[in-house]
C-alpha cells in the first residue's frame, strides 16, 4: 500500500518547485494540486492548508541536507578533513536539491524563518555544532588559529557554498560558462576549493 506516501510525495514535490519559484504567498493550492495531478480535495486529505503544506515542504528538503551532512561528517577525527568534507557534503546535497538554496532564501527574507524555526533548530543541533566542534577540536591541538571565532568560522564556511549557488548566473559569468546550471565537475571543483579556502584560512602553518 504505497499510495499514500507516493501521492503524498507528488504534491510535496509540485509544491517544492512552485514555491522555490513563485514564494509562499504567490502560490495557490490549485496550482499546486494541477502541479501534483491530484485535486485539491484531495490534497486536503494530507495536509490541512496551505501553510501546513509549506511547512511539511520546508521539513522535508532541510532533513534531507541534514542527513547528507550528518552521514558525511560521520566518524571524522581530523578537524581539517571534517572542514573540507563538510564542504563537499554540503555541495552534494545542494546538487541532489537544487531548490533548496532560492526556497531557504525565500523563507529566510520573506518570513524570518517563521516556518522552518524548528527545522533550521535541526541544521544548527546536527551539522553547524559538529562543525563548530571540530574548529575549536583543532583550536585545541594547535592545527587551527585560536585567533578566530569557531562559529564565525563554520558560517563562513557554509557561507562560501551556498553563495555559489544562489549566485550561479553571476559565477556563470565570471567563469565564461553558459547560461543556466553550472556543470556538476564544476561545482565539484569550487566544493575542493571551498574546504582548502576554508583549512588555509583556519591554519597556523602558512604555506609559502
């Protein structure tokens, strides 16, 4: 009996690009029901309103992150490979969920996260603080500066990624590629870049 987790996902799906493109207020339950095939009574029967739509949305595409996150930082010891695989880990995921850059965006400007407060909570609790904790792990052993805040630290690493997707037309430009996505190897190369950036930054040995 998969119906219901399969119809379930249709809509979440048709509601995830209809909201990543238009925003919350700009999108209406039918187009969302057209979106999915379904109509709209039965898109009720899963979820009460269009909010609580949005919000089970927003769960969804964020624990997926998180997860990708967690597994890749799971078991690392070495803080500066937790760094540059925090920042492959990252740009995995943001590959595989495309939309999740301009709807975090979306939420984040247009509603002050009012929707996702207990989900962003999760992304803090399950993949800033182990980052924040493998900066101050090598604040301890030396490796890293102790001149840097460790959670300024772990949002200027997130920062970098991120940034490179939400500018992707910009980036698109400056890296002479053509218009639209950039190519995975592409982003793949910025992902090594980002962690190396991200280490040097952090280190107390300077290479020449």
């Amino acid at each position: 009996m998969n119906e219901p987790t399969s119809t379930r996902d249709l809509i979440l799906d048709a509601a995830e690009a209809l909201f990543a493109q238009q925003g919350f207020s700009a999108t209406s339950i039918k187009e969302i029901a057209a979106g999915a095939d379904v109509n709209s009574a039965l898109l009720y029967y899963y979820f009460a309103d269009k909010e609580t739509l949005y919000k089970a949305m927003l769960a969804r595409v964020i624990e997926s992150m998180v997860a990708s996150l967690s597994s890749r930082m799971a078991g690392i010891a070495d803080p500066s490979e937790a760094v540059r695989q925090f920042a492959v880990a990252q740009t995995e995921s943001l590959l595989q969920n495309p939309l999740f850059p301009r709807l975090i965006l979306r939420e984040l400007l247009d509603h002050e996260a009012k929707h996702a407060h207990e989900q962003i909570a999760g992304v803090v609790g399950r993949a800033l603080l182990p980052l924040v904790h493998m900066i101050e792990l090598g604040q301890r052993s030396g490796a890293f500066r102790a001149d840097v805040d460790p959670r300024f630290a772990a949002i200027s690493t997130v920062g970098q990624v991120m940034y490179f997707f939400v500018a992707n037309p910009a980036v698109a430009v400056l890296l002479g590629t053509a218009p639209g996505p950039l190519p995975p190897e592409t982003v793949r190369r910025f992902a090594r870049h980002a962690g190396d950036f991200a280490v040097h930054a952090l280190s107390t040995r300077r290479s020449p």
